[in-house]
C-alpha cells in the first residue's frame, strides 16, 4: 500500500518535473524568437530641379510705334529733276532724295549712297502721304523686303513699288547698271536688267489729296510693314540734320531746284562729285566741286560780288591790274547825243 502511494506520488512528481520542463522549454522558445524586421524604407525622388532661364537673344530695336514723323499742311513741292553720282565702293546701296519739313517750310534732303547697317537689308524711302486734310510724312527704314513707299518715283530703282537697282547675292550686293550709275573700276558685281516702268514720271513727291499719286500698298508691301525693321544709321540722321541746317536747300530759297540734289557720300555736302539739280542756281564753291574739269569754276563770281556796270571784274589773284588806256574822246556828234539822253 505504501509502496503504491510511493509510487503513484513519484509518478506524479516525475510527470509535474516534465510538464515544468516542458513550459520552460516553450518560454525559452518564445523568448528566443528573433524580432520582426525593421520597417520596409521607401526610395522618394528629389524633386526636379527648377527650369534654366531662356537664353537672352539679341534683337534689333523694334521700330517707333509712330510711323508718322512729321506733319505739313501743304503739299511738297514736285522732285528736282537730278543725275545719280556714281557708286562710291560695293556694298552701298542708293537712298533717294526728299522733301522733309522743318522751320516753317520744305528742305531738299540729298540724295546718297549709304552704307546699310547689315548684309541683306533693303531701303524703304520714305514718302508723304495726304490723310484727313494735312500731309503726314512716313519715316523710311531699313528692311530684308522694301516696303510702300507711296508710290512716289523717286527714279533710279525706285519706279514706285520695290526695287529693280539691284539685289542680294550671298554677302554681296549685284547692281542692275541699267537704272544704277555703277563704275564697273569700283564695283565688280553687277548685270543689266531692264526695269519695267509702269507709273507716270510726273517728279510728283506725295500720295493722296489734289495732283497726288493713287497707289494703295500690295500684299507684298503689306507683308514687309509688319517685318523687323531697322531705322536709319547714325550718318544717315546726320546726313538730314545737315540738310536742315543749310539754308540753300530750303526750297523757298532754291525755288524747288537746289543746288546740291545728290552726294556721294552721307553727309559730304562739300564733296566731289556733288550733284546739283537741273535748273539750279549753283553757288561757286559747289560749281567747283561738281565740275573740277571746268576752267574758271573757282573763279565764278558770288552774288553781290559782281563789277559794277561799265567797270573792269577784278584780276586773277598774283596778277597786277592791267594799265588804264586813255579814252578817246567821242566825235562831237556822238557827244551831243550822250548829252541829250
């Protein structure tokens, strides 16, 4: 009996030892357990960075908002009638003649070759135009097509619309000699292209109003008014202060005729090779220099410096006066009759 007891309590005992056993072992396998992975990182991208700013482009002054430079309340007078001056060099293009206001009245601005202010542009002249009762003048200006220019016919490539002088060729400007005066010594490029003339060669310098031209813009011409446009170079504004300044081109002076109508250069009133206008009243000093070849050219006399009536014009400078011959005295007849008069 005590035996069994024995037993059954060592029994008892031993399955108790096993199940502590047993829980430990669990416990131990529970702490063992390895921790849970760090949480998954998520890759973000940097943000983009900022746009470059737009690469800074040279562009050409745009042109005045104002096309209209001057306002006259009586028409221009007619274009002088004038021959063109010879090409100075190759690339200078020819910008004719006009009537500009100033000072109560109209000035002649010469006509010149000028140097463009870059390969492949053109001039457009400027031109008067009559519009709600004056005359508004529009500016010229520098261009890659020539524009309206009322269709005034300033003459010598200018008959009224475009341009038939010459054109582009590359980085070189041809001449069509036959409306151009190009010396083939100075100026290689060239050709000979007759220039139709459709409109009536009248020198009328306006458009519009009483006696004026009627010409509206073509779609071409309308095309190259709204292109970039370059205004007149530095010697080309000089060229018209110079004219302003000159009292012998205003044309209440000159009559319509003034005695410097072209240069050959911008600016160079005082140059050879002037040009005058047909029917003009040269003064000496541009007599000279517009005909160096012709014998006494320099020696013309001034105005107000003309001998007196019945008296001798002075000597050349270096030479002495020649001897006064005595008068002889009239017959007596003819003396009686100076008495009379």
């Amino acid at each position: 009996m005590n035996t069994s007891v024995k037993n059954s309590k060592h029994t008892v005992m031993t399955a108790g030892i096993v199940l502590s056993l047993s829980a430990v072992a669990i416990s131990g396998c529970v702490v063992a357990t390895a921790p849970p992975p760090p949480p998954r990182r998520v890759y973000v991208a940097p943000p983009p960075p900022p746009p470059p700013p737009p690469p800074v482009v040279y562009a050409e002054p745009p042109p005045p908002a104002v096309e209209v430079e001057v306002r006259a309340t009586e028409p221009p007078p007619p274009l002088p009638d004038y021959d063109q001056p010879p090409c100075p060099d190759d690339g200078y293009l020819w910008t004719p003649g006009y009537w500009a206001w100033g000072g109560g009245g109209y000035y002649w601005v010469p006509g010149t070759w000028v140097s463009p202010p870059r390969v492949g542009v053109l001039w457009t002249p400027g031109y008067w135009a009559f519009v709600g009762g004056i005359y508004a003048f529009h500016a010229g200006y520098w261009g890659p097509h020539v524009g309206f220019y009322g269709g005034v016919n300033y003459g010598y490539g200018y008959a009224g619309v475009g341009f038939g002088g010459g054109h582009w060729a590359g980085n070189s400007f041809a001449y069509n000699q036959s409306v151009t005066n190009v010396n083939v010594t100075n100026v290689h490029n060239t050709y000979n292209e007759t220039v139709i003339n459709n409109v009536t060669v009248n020198k009328v310098s306006y458009n519009g109003g009483t006696g004026g031209t009627t010409a509206a813009p073509t779609a071409q011409e309308k095309a190259a008014a709204v292109e970039p446009h370059v205004p007149p170079t530095p010697l080309q504004r000089q060229h018209v202060q110079q004219a302003a300044a000159n009292p012998a081109l205003a044309a209440k002076t000159n009559g319509g005729h003034p005695a410097i109508a072209a240069t050959p250069r911008p600016a160079a009133f005082n140059a050879p090779g002037v040009v005058g206008a047909r029917g003009a009243t040269m003064t000496p000093r541009v007599a000279a220099q517009t005909n160096p070849g012709q014998p006494n050219a320099a020696h013309a006399p001034t105005p107000g410096t003309q001998p007196a009536p019945g008296k001798a014009p002075p000597p050349p400078a270096g030479k002495a006066p020649p001897k006064q011959q005595p008068h002889a005295k009239p017959p007596k007849s003819e003396r009686h009759e100076e008495g009379n008069r």
